[in-house]
C-alpha cells in the first residue's frame, strides 16, 4: 500500500472512530438529560442538594457578597434614624433569603460522595462562619487550657459592663431559667431528691468490681465498664439479638404512622426526587385535616464512606429537612413567621425537649408493637482555676469518686468554655420537661390525637417566637414539675 493510501486510509479510520464518539458523547448527554428530566421537582422546594464543588465555591461567595452589602448598609444608619424598615426589615429579608442558599453550601460536607465536594464544602462553611462571626462581632474562643483563666476573666469583665453580677447570669438571662440562681436550685433539688437512688447504684457498682476482681478501689475509670456490667445482669439482654425484630424499613414505617396518628399528619414518599445518594429517601408531610402540605424532608440512614457520622437533622430551608426522625416533627410543625425563629433556631434549653418527649414512646408496648417484628460556678466570679475547680468538685458531684491520677478533666471538656459556658445543666433540665410532658399528657393515652394536635399547634408551631417555659407552662395548664423525672429515674434504676 502506498504512502499516501495509507494516509488516507488513517484519515478515515480516525474520522469514523470520531464521529463514533461525537455520536457516543450526544447519546451519553441525551440519556443524562432523560434522567435529569425523570427528577421529580418538588413544589415548594427551593433549595440545592446536588451542587457541584465549583458552584459551592461560587455560591458562598455571592452569599458573603450579598451579607456584606446588606450589613454595611445597616451599620451606615445613623442611630437615630433606626427603624423596623431600615434595620430589622433588611435583616430578617436577609435571614430568608440565605439560609436555604447557606444550607446548600454546608450540608454536601456531611452526606457527599465526592470528595472534593466533601472539601469544598468544609472550606466554604469555614468562609461562611468567620464571615457571620464578625457579622454578628462574635467574640473568639479559646481552646487551650492555658487562656481558660484569661478567658473567664474577660467574661466576668464584659458581663459587668453590660450590668450582670456575673457571667453565668449573662449567659442564662435569655435561656429557660432566666438566672444561675434558679439553675441553682433546679440542680439543687435533683441532687437531693436522687442522691439516694446515686449512691444506691454506685454500691451495687462496686460490689460487682468487689465480685470481679477483689477489693480494689473503685475509681472513675471503673464507672462505664460496671454500669455495662449491672445492666446486662439486671436484664439479661444481647442487643445483637433484640436488632433482628427491628428491621430498619418496619421501624420507619411504625415511626411514621405513629406520627401520622399522633400529630394528624400524612406522609407520602416520592421516588425519584433529586438526592445526593441513591438510599435517601424522600417524604412530603400533609396536614391530615386540611390536606395543605407542610415541607418534605430527606431520609438517609445509612453509613458511607465520608458520611458525617454523628445522627443529626439539618434544615435545608423553612418547612423542609434532612432528619433523624423524632426531630423531623418538631421542625415540619414550625410555623414561625420570620427565619430566624424556624427550623432549628430555638432556645437552647427547649430545642431537646420535644425529641425527649418522643423517645418515651420508645419504651411502649402499643408502640413497639408498631416498630417491631421478627456546670455553673465557672462563670459566677472573676478569679477562678478551672483546673482546682474541677478537682475539688469532681468527688462532690461524683459520689465521692476519686479523678483518675494523672488526669485533667479541664483539658478534654471544651464545652465548658465553648458554646456550652454557664449552661452544661441544660440536657438534664430538657429531660426533665420531657418527662412531665409526657406523663402529664400522653402516657394514659399513647395515640390520643387530641392531645397530639394540641402539642403540635401550641408548643411545635411558634418555633423560636415564643418564650419557651411560656409555652410548656401554657400547655400543661401549670408550672412544670421534677417529680415525674424522679420517679421515672427512681423506677428504673439499677
């Protein structure tokens, strides 16, 4: 074969192998547009699970962008001249139209495959946060325990200047209980009322140590091990055994239909919605009685690999979620006028309480059946060690348990000065409401939608709007009480 016919020859083998892919590429784009066009858009639904890692990027700059503008043109008002039209207005317009956007940055991080968005996402949550910080002239905190002492005595500081006696009464004042006084005697009552059945159970602890290994001393390292130990003679259970009558779509199915009956709703799954994995699920929820919907919310339930590991509900935007489960019906039920009071943006002593309360029904014969098959005195001066503190307190609140030698409590609990400062009283305090909600209103009667109804209009729907021990106390008709907690810790001790 000549040259030249060989060129020719490899011309034309090289043209058909393109035009085969040019036409591989168009069926390729054709069959991802017909799956594209197969998502079922959801009416209402306005926020973005499926976003690329460039598109995250380009999209938290433009919400910095837009925050920004938006808060210098606040700040420029002069102080006499603020109204509700040119502060608060712009603010909460603001609040609105970003959380979705912000949602859409921040959760590919916890549920992506894509490791890149999975990046992407972390960097532009970290943009994101520093930007609202100095939004909102957030003060930094300090992690190391060096600049622990430092850092309570700026709190006291700041907590005087602005009128406080101390910090705790600063951080507490817009929470539940108002005052450190009245944690005080909340944590005071407790300790009194279930001291007994304390030091009951932690002699049953050491008699089993006694049993398992002589008489040794029982320390702080010892408590996990025994209450595994206690609880597994008390009952006898092998939790790998219990899981087979639990099969994960019976639960959900039970989960939701006891909702359904309880708070008068209706779920309806759709399939092939937009989602960022193949096993999440999609759910519309509807007003039983009206048939107006009320938000959806996304399932996803299983581990994968660069999944957030923790259990968790995220609000995408106002009325929609991707839920735990006993949080979903708090959230779907908000029906708070502005943002900034939806979704998760509640009081912190309250935001636990309505989950709490759905857990009871976790121990319930009527429904399992449906589900089944086969810190305070940190903050109260200026001067202040944190780690003698802990030291001279530990054996007061532990019983009398000595600390493990050559430990710092201080060092591994970040809470103390980060996010939880003055109010690490606040599970036991839900716990506390959710117990008497529950025996007061619901225990007699598990299904009873009346009482569910109510719950869901009077304490779920204002959200964040309403003062919180208002609301429980406007509930139940009265002032909440502690006892049913006791006895339901009293009962079901060791």
């Amino acid at each position: 074969m000549t040259p030249r016919r060989r060129e020719r020859r490899f011309i034309a083998v090289a043209g058909a192998a393109a035009l085969v892919a040019v036409g591989l590429n168009l069926a390729f784009s054709a069959v991802a547009a017909h799956h594209r066009r197969k998502r079922r858009e959801l009416p209402g639904f306005t926020a973005q699970v499926n976003l690329s890692a460039a598109e995250i990027k380009r999209l938290a700059d433009r919400i910095i962008t837009k925050s920004k503008n938006t808060y210098d043109s606040v700040a420029a008002v002069p102080f006499d001249k603020v109204s509700f039209s040119n502060v608060i207005a712009p603010l909460a317009e603001l609040d609105a139209l970003q959380f979705p956007l912000v949602q859409a940055c921040v959760l590919p991080r916890m549920v992506s495959t894509s490791e890149d968005v999975r990046r992407a996402s972390a960097e532009a949550q970290k943009r994101l946060d520093c930007h609202f910080l100095l939004c909102r002239l957030a003060l930094p905190g300090d992690r190391l325990l060096s600049l622990m002492d430092r850092k309570v005595q700026l709190r006291h500081r700041l907590a005087r200047l602005l009128g406080y006696p101390n910090y705790s009464d600063f951080a507490i004042e817009p929470r539940m209980p108002k005052t450190s006084r009245k944690v005080l005697e909340f944590l005071e009552e407790m300790s009194e009322q279930l001291n007994d059945v304390a030091n009951r159970e932690l002699n049953i602890l050491k008699e089993l140590k006694m049993k398992e290994e002589g008489n040794a001393q029982f320390g702080m390292e010892d408590l996990l091990y025994y209450i595994k130990r206690a609880e597994e003679f008390k009952v006898d259970l092998d939790i790998g055994e219990i899981k087979q009558y639990f099969p994960a779509s019976l639960v959900i199915s039970g989960m939701l239909k006891m909702f359904q009956d309880l708070f008068a709703l209706r779920f309806e799954e759709i399939k092939d919605a937009d989602v960022w994995h193949d096993t999440v699920r999609v759910f519309s929820v509807w007003d039983a009685s009206s048939s107006d919907l009320l938000g959806y919310f996304f399932l996803d339930i299983y581990a994968r690999e660069g999944k957030y590991a923790h259990t968790c509900v995220v609000t995408l935007q106002n009325g929609c979620l991707c839920s735990n489960g006993t949080r979903m019906v708090h959230h779907i039920s908000n029906r708070a006028t502005y943002s900034r009071f939806s979704g998760l943006r509640l009081e912190g002593d309250f935001a636990e309480i309505p989950s709490l309360l759905l857990e009871n029904w976790c121990y319930e014969s009527v429904s399992l059946k449906m589900m089944s098959g086969f810190h305070q005195i940190i903050h109260s001066s200026e001067n202040v060690d944190i780690d003698d503190l802990i030291k001279d307190l530990h054996p007061k609140v532990m019983s009398g348990l000595p600390l493990l030698e050559g430990t710092s409590p201080a060092s591994c609990f970040p809470r103390i000065t980060i996010g939880y400062d003055a109010v690490c009283y606040s599970y036991i305090w839900s716990e506390v409401f959710a117990a008497d909600l529950f025996v007061s209103k619901f225990k007699d009667d598990l299904l009873n939608q009346h009482a569910g109804l109510r719950f869901r209009n009077k304490v779920l729907a204002p959200g964040g709007s309403k003062d919180p021990l208002e609301i429980i106390t406007n509930y139940l008709g009265r002032e909440p009480s502690l006892q049913p907690f006791i006895q339901s810790r009293t009962r079901n001790s060791l």
